[in-house]
C-alpha cells in the first residue's frame, strides 16, 4: 500500500501487481503526454493513453507547474519528466509518476543545469537528456536512475551544441537525432550505450535537416516523425548498426513540436503544431513501413509537449 503520504513505493507497486490487487490502477501498455503549450499558454496538464487500443486521451494528473519544451522519458514502473521553460526561462526540475496510477507529478531531483527544448530517452533503469538551450546551445547529456531520485549526473558530451533534439532507446543504445545550432538545423544523428558514461559517437544522418521532430522506438527500430518547417515525414533507422535513416511513411498532416512514445509494436504520435497547437494523435506499426493513422485526440490542444510510456523500446 502507499505510504502515510500516500505515494507508492517501487517495492508496493511491485507486490500489489505480483498480488492481483493493482486492478484500481491502470492496465496494460499507458502512453503519457505531459506539459505543452496550447491557445491558452503553457499547460501542466498530464493526459494518457491506451496504446493498444485507439481514442482519446484521458486526464492522468498534473505537473508541478505549466512548463512547455520539456523532455519525458520512462521504465516500466515511473514516467519521468524534466527541464522545460516557463515564461521563456529554463528550468532543472526533474519530476516523476508512477505510470500506473493516475496523479500529480512528485519532485524527483534536478539536472546539472537549468535547461529548455532537451530530449530525453530511456531504458528500464537509466533516462538520459540530451542537448537544449540556457543561454546558449548546449552539447550536454544528464543521467539518473529512475528507480531512485536525487539529482542527474553528467553522461558525456553530444556531438554538436544544439537545441529541439528528438530521442529514443532500445534497452542498450539512445539515439538522438537532429537539432537547431547556432549555424541551423542538422541532420546528424548521434548514439550512446546506455550503461556506460561516455560521449556521443555519431551513426548517420536524417534525410534533411531536422528539429522539433517526435521520437520513438521498439527495441530494433528508431522512429523520427515530422519537422520544423512543417513536415509529414516519418523515417525509421535500426538502432543496432549504423547508418542513414530510411523513409517510412508520412503522417496524416504535417507536423512540428510534436511528441511519440510506443510499445513494442505501435508508434504514437502527438502531433503538436500542424500550423496552430493541435490535440491531434495519430499512430504507425513499427515493424512495418507506411502511413500513419488516426488514433484519437489529447485532453487538449497542444504543442511542445513530452510523453513516454511503461512498454517502450528500451523496456
């Protein structure tokens, strides 16, 4: 059971499932989409998800605050949001649920560095946040360990200084890919072993430049949709080699500052902006090539959001 405060603890979620008695909480595969910015301002709203099935969105909880360009990751047990801005100032505010039980965030820890438009990316143990914007165009990977809190640590170094990156993971490997520099957007994208410590190496490039796309991934395939200008495009690479990414699909409307997460079989897309902030949720099958489908609507118009989910890729 939760303690007196009435958060659960990793050992009670664990007991209450292996017992049968989790059947109040959420079942199954849950996607999280978490923050954003819609018609209204920035939003602390925290929506899931399904993802097996299709629909809309349903309301999860809140974080601490209305943040927007913020970066969400996860293990099978927490979701995990952090830096993002408010009122145009970054922040380092890391801040946790539990996946499968619909509530506010709780405090987890800080990053290094108070920091905006960063992209984070997961296996089951540690979540990495990679590059933003705090004054200038950051080359930083942070690190923690998702089943503790505390504050992150540094990781290494990505290949470039650049903001607006997209993320995802198998349970060995992050990619990161594209970003807005100093000098543009970029097609590069980088890889790091999750386990280890250690800077970025780089694995191939997008096909264009690239920023403000959605990410996500099943343990073989990295999947990166959309684009800053707006774009339909979807691309896929295979996390465990190198190499230039490959045209999928297209999505259904063109889209940028957009947030995914996945399963290990369906890709799902919060579109963000298709010209305006949008509730549009569309899906793909990974394994597969091919265009995108409708799958529902968030609670809300929004864009700039993050997600992730307890089924991903690095999971």
């Amino acid at each position: 059971m939760p303690s007196y405060s009435g958060v659960w603890t990793l050992t009670a979620v664990y007991q209450a499932v292996g017992a049968g008695n989790w059947s109040s909480f959420l079942q199954g595969n849950i996607g999280l989409f978490g923050g954003g910015s819609g018609a209204g301002g920035n939003t602390n709203v925290i929506g899931y998800i399904t993802i097996t099935t299709t629909g809309n969105a349903t309301d999860f909880g809140d974080l601490v605050s209305p943040i927007y360009v913020l970066a969400g990751c996860a293990s099978s047990v927490r979701g995990i949001f952090a830096g993002g801005a408010a009122s145009g100032v970054g922040t380092n505010v890391i801040q946790y649920v539990t996946i499968v039980s619909p509530s506010n965030t709780i405090d987890f820890g800080d990053l290094v560095g108070a920091q905006s438009n960063t992209a984070g990316a997961s296996n089951n143990t540690r979540g990495l946040f990679f590059g933003g914007y705090e004054g200038g165009y950051l080359n930083t990977i942070d690190y923690i360990t998702i089943a503790t809190t505390g504050n992150a640590t540094d990781f290494g170094d990505t290949t470039s200084q650049s903001y607006s990156k997209a993320a995802c993971a198998s349970t060995t490997r992050a990619l990161t890919a594209g970003g807005q520099t100093s000098g543009g957007s970029i097609n590069i994208i980088d890889y790091v072993t999750i386990a280890t410590t250690g800077n970025a190496t780089d694995f191939g490039d997008l096909l264009g430049v690239s920023f403000q796309m959605g990410a996500c991934s099943s343990a073989t395939r990295g999947i990166f949709s959309g684009n800053n200008p707006l774009s339909n495009v979807i691309q896929y690479v295979t996390i465990a080699s190198t190499g230039n990414a490959t045209d999928f699909g297209d999505l259904l409307n063109p889209a940028l500052q957009s947030a995914a997460t996945s399963n290990s079989t369906r890709g799902v897309i919060a579109l963000g902006s298709i010209g305006s902030p949008s509730n549009i949720i569309e899906y793909i099958t990974i394994a597969s090539t091919g265009n995108a489908t409708d799958f529902g609507d968030l609670t809300a118009a929004a864009d700039s959001l993050a997600a992730c989910s307890n089924c991903h890729g690095g999971i």
